[in-house]
C-alpha cells in the first residue's frame, strides 16, 4: 500500500513538472502573442492625448506660424479619440493647443496617406499641405504592431491592472534598422512619411511602453517617448517641401523636439467604417 501510495505521488509530482502550465510566459513570448493578436485585429476604438515641444533656430519662426528673427520654441499639446481599421486606416478627432491657440480638427489615414481637416477654413487638406508640425507630431494607432514585432530590448516593469485587466508592463526599446524595414511595403504609397521617420528615427531616441492583457494578449495602452535633433533641410526634402523652399534655410540649420503620446485601445473588433474625405 505504502508503495503504491508513494508510487502515485511520484506520479503526480511527475506530472506537474513536466505540465507546460507550470512554466512562465517570458517577456519575449508574451510579447510575440500580442504582436500575433494584433495581426488578427480587424478594428478598434481609441483614445488618445500627448505634446509636442520644439526649439527651432533664429528666422525659422514663419515656418510655425510665428513672426520675428529670434530663435523660438513651439508647444502642441492634444486629445482625441477615434476608431481605427487595420492594418491601414483610422480616424481620429483630436483638440489642440498650439502656441496658445486652441483648435479642434480631424484626421484620415488611409492607404498610407493622410488628410487633415482645415479648422480655419472646414476644408480636408492631404498630407503634403499639411506643414511639417502635423507630420512630426502625428500620433499613429495603426504602428503599434509594428513597434511590437522590431524590438531591440524588453524590460519587464510588473503585472498591473489597467480598465479591470490584468495586463502585462513592459518598456521596449525599438531595432530602429527592423523598424524601417517594416515600413518599406507602406512606403511605397507614402515615400515622404517613411523618409521622415527615417530621419527621426536616426537622429534621437525613442521608447516605447506597453500594456497587454495578460490573458487575451490585447493592447490597452501605448507609450511613445521621443527626443530627437534634426537637420532642417534634410526634413523638408524628405517631406517633399516645394524647389527653393530648403535654400532659404541656413545650412545646419536644426529643429530639437521631444515627444509624449499615449494611446488607449477599447472596443476590439466593434463595427468601424471609415470614408476617405474629398481634398478642396
């Protein structure tokens, strides 16, 4: 009986050891099964908010909407929400404080292009008119997939509860080379927008943090931290800027910003549909 007994216990011992239940998710697994789940999202709601501080050279300021010839700064502050159709397109209406000035307007990304509604005018203007602010501090819902997948290091910071989930914490520090490959199918519609990360990316630092179920693996929350100094003439040929307009620019001439965006995912694969606006 006695050996019987110590049989089964060994057994079961046994057993539990080998069960995969018993092992803990890593960091990079858990972090492969969400950047999985995202590829199978169809849609998603949001919310979002953020700022934006530049400093910018003497005789820059016409650039952002200010006059005189000393050296400036600029500050965005933002919130909106809306709702996103992946992998290529949401809408988003966002509020905004620029240099003092409040605004409200709406955003389409479709496609790999943007378009922006005029708060002065009601009229939807594309990307390319829409000046090198809107470029620089655009938040993006579709790129988190993205940021998922092309990762050079993760640092657990702790299991917490976010909304009533219990979700994973953690800080990734983006593979800035795998990162821009990633973009390279999208680019071929939006040459400028991928030259323009380009150059962000390679001129200053970014982290990312992130908050995923820890059972379902879906996204509730995205960080992004930018710091970055950037050569001015180099941004407005890679955004496309009309012939002569970078020879009014000094040489070396650079803009420095730092960057806080946060977006918080809600209302998985609910009904979304998305128009793209007509330009004019």
């Amino acid at each position: 009986m006695k050996r019987t007994l110590a049989g089964v216990l060994t057994m079961v011992a046994l057993a539990a050891c080998a069960s995969p239940l018993t092992k803990a998710e890593t960091p990079e697994q858990a972090l492969g099964s969400a950047a999985q789940r995202a590829s199978q999202l169809h849609s998603a709601k949001f919310d979002l908010q953020g700022n934006v501080r530049m400093t910018f050279p003497a005789g820059l300021g016409q650039m952002f909407g200010q006059t005189g010839s000393t050296a400036g700064s600029l500050a965005l502050d933002m919130t909106g929400n809306g709702e996103a159709q992946f992998p290529d397109r949401y809408h988003a209406t966002v509020s905004a404080k620029l240099s003092g000035l409040s605004v409200a307007t709406e955003v389409v990304v479709a496609n790999g292009k943007a378009y922006v509604k005029n708060p002065m005018t009601g009229k939807w203007e594309s990307s390319a008119q829409a000046g090198v602010t809107g470029q620089l501090s655009q938040p993006d819902p579709l790129s988190y997939e993205q940021l998922l997948k092309n990762v050079k290091s993760v640092k657990d910071l702790g299991d917490t509860t976010l909304g009533g989930t219990t979700v994973h914490h953690y800080q990734l520090i983006p593979d800035k080379d795998k990162l821009l490959a990633s973009f390279d199918k999208a680019a071929v519609k939006n040459p400028q927008a991928k030259a323009a990360i380009e150059q962000v990316l390679n001129s200053g630092t970014m982290t990312v943090e992130v908050w995923f179920g820890k059972d379902d693996h879906l996204v509730r929350r995205v960080t992004t931290d930018a710091d970055y100094t950037v050569d001015l003439n180099q941004l407005m040929g890679s955004l496309g800027a009309p012939n002569g307009s970078s020879s009014r620019v000094p040489a070396g001439s650079t803009i420095h910003a730092t960057a806080h965006i946060q977006i918080n995912y809600h209302d998985f694969d609910a009904p979304v549909t998305i128009t793209i606006p007509s330009v004019g």
